[in-house]
DNA sequence: TGAATACATGAATTCTTGTTCATCTATTCC
DNA sequence: GGAATAGATGAACAAGAATTCATGTATTCA
C-alpha cells in the first residue's frame, strides 16, 4: 500500500454506528463540512469573539456569517452570549475543540498520501 | 454554561488553518457529512470487504454504492483493490481509522449536551 | 465464445445548502 | 424618543451533491 500504519494518537472508544444514529452524526460533521464554517470554528478555537469582529476575520459578510453562526448554535458547536450590543461566539466545549483538532491533523496527514492513493487506485481497476 | 471541560483525549499538534487550507480540508471531511458515507466507512472500519456486499450491508443500491466509493478513493479515504470479480475495499490507513474513531467519539459526547446548548442559545438571544 | 457475475460510469433528476439582499429586532448613547 | 451600531432572519437564487436508471467494462466459468 506504500503507506505504513500511522502511530496512535490516542486511543477512544469506539462507538457502534447504526443507520439511525449515522444521519444525526452526518448533521453535526456536516459543521466541518464547509470552508466557512470551518474558519470559523477555527478562529473561535483561538478564543471567543464577537460576531462582527469574526465575520471580518473570516472575510465573510455579515448576514453570512450570522446563518452559519446559527447552524453552528442549532448543532451544539458554539455558543453566543449577549454582551451589550454585541453577541460574543465561543466554542461550546472542549469536545468541539478537540474534534476540531483531530479532523485537522488527520486530514492533513492524509493529504500527504493522496497521490499514492491515487496509484493504488490505478492498480486496482487495472 | 452547565457543561464542565471535557477531559483531553490525547494532543495532537495543532494545525493553523488559513483560508488556502480551509477548502481542501473541508472537501475532505465531506466524507464524514453524510450518512451512507458514514456507514460505508463505518463498516470498512471493522474490515475490508468486497463492494456488493457492503452496499448489502449499508442498505444502498449498488450503483449508489459505488459513486461514493470512487468519491471515497479520490480523496484517498478507501482503497479498492482487485480479486477475481470483485474489488475489496478498506480504509486506507490507520488516519482514517481514527478521523473515524474521534468523530464518532466527540459527536456522540457533544449530542449530549445539545438541549443545554439551545437553553443557553435562547438566553444568549433574549 | 457466450453467458453470468461484479463494478464502474455518464446523464438526468431531485434535494440540499450556502450566499446575497432586504428587512427587522435589540441595545446603547445623545 | 431618535439615531446609530450589532445581529438575526426570511425569501430568493444559485450551485453542488446524492440517488436512480441505463449502460458499459472486466472477469470467471462452462
């Protein structure tokens, strides 16, 4: 396969996916699913942030935002606390933190083996 | 916020996600947002298998099957290699094991915590 | 060689989803 | 109260993606 087995980062236990729960983790990996919304999770990994401040970081408009802050809240991802004028995001908790962290790191990781994939591939429809 | 820090799984060096990443990232953890994907690697996770009998045992048609398998090894999620007539698929590393693995893990925790996150989510707008 | 099994693939269709635009609510300060 | 700032939200639109259907390719076996 070209590509030895990666060391263990650390070890979870495995949770059993059926066809009931697999379309509500879909929803929630769904948040991870989009360039938007993932600068925006991972700025707010950085620390809490006020809507506006975070649409300008993430060069996204306004209203944008503000709809993807939305699914972000409805998933359980982040939450929003009014202070004054302004509503200050935040990640929900460390689970949000560390799934973030971990789907970076591995799908990085796996980029780095993609064109050898893509020969294997080749070999297998042969 | 009623949810305490959750314990660290394991560290991982932290990524830095700029907006250049982000896309090719997000592409990438698409894999994870839907539900026959989700199966279809969920089942891999338990071992390698011949792709009839996969889409059998995920509930898909063949032909439905197969698209998301060629999406699957474009992005260097799954290998399929040839024996005889059919063509067995697996995981192609131990990475997506465990993007796997610490997904399933941290949505199901942050699933939890849901009902809590909409009652601070409606303080937050009052 | 011909039938049967096992997958792959292209086109079409339908559903979902992200963004924009316009507007509306809430809060602060004068 | 009125203006200004900060966010939220609904409708509309556009783009993308998942599934189905029909068909094509590859391999085995008689």
């Amino acid at each position: 396969m070209g590509h030895g087995a990666a060391p263990a980062v650390g070890s979870v236990p495995r949770t059993r996916l059926d066809a009931a729960n697999a379309a509500t983790v879909a929803t929630t990996l769904q948040a991870l699913a989009t360039p938007s919304r993932l600068l925006i999770l991972a700025r707010l990994r950085e620390g809490p942030l006020a809507a506006t401040e975070l649409a300008a970081e993430v060069g996204m408009e306004q209203s944008a935002c503000s709809h993807q802050l939305r699914l972000l809240r409805n998933l359980g991802l982040v939450t929003g606390t009014r202070n004054g004028r302004s509503v200050v995001y935040a990640l929900y908790d460390n689970h949000v933190a560390e799934l973030l962290d971990q789907a970076l790191y591995h799908v990085e990781h796996l980029r780095l083996g993609i064109s050898d994939a893509a020969g294997a591939e080749a070999d297998a429809r042969g």
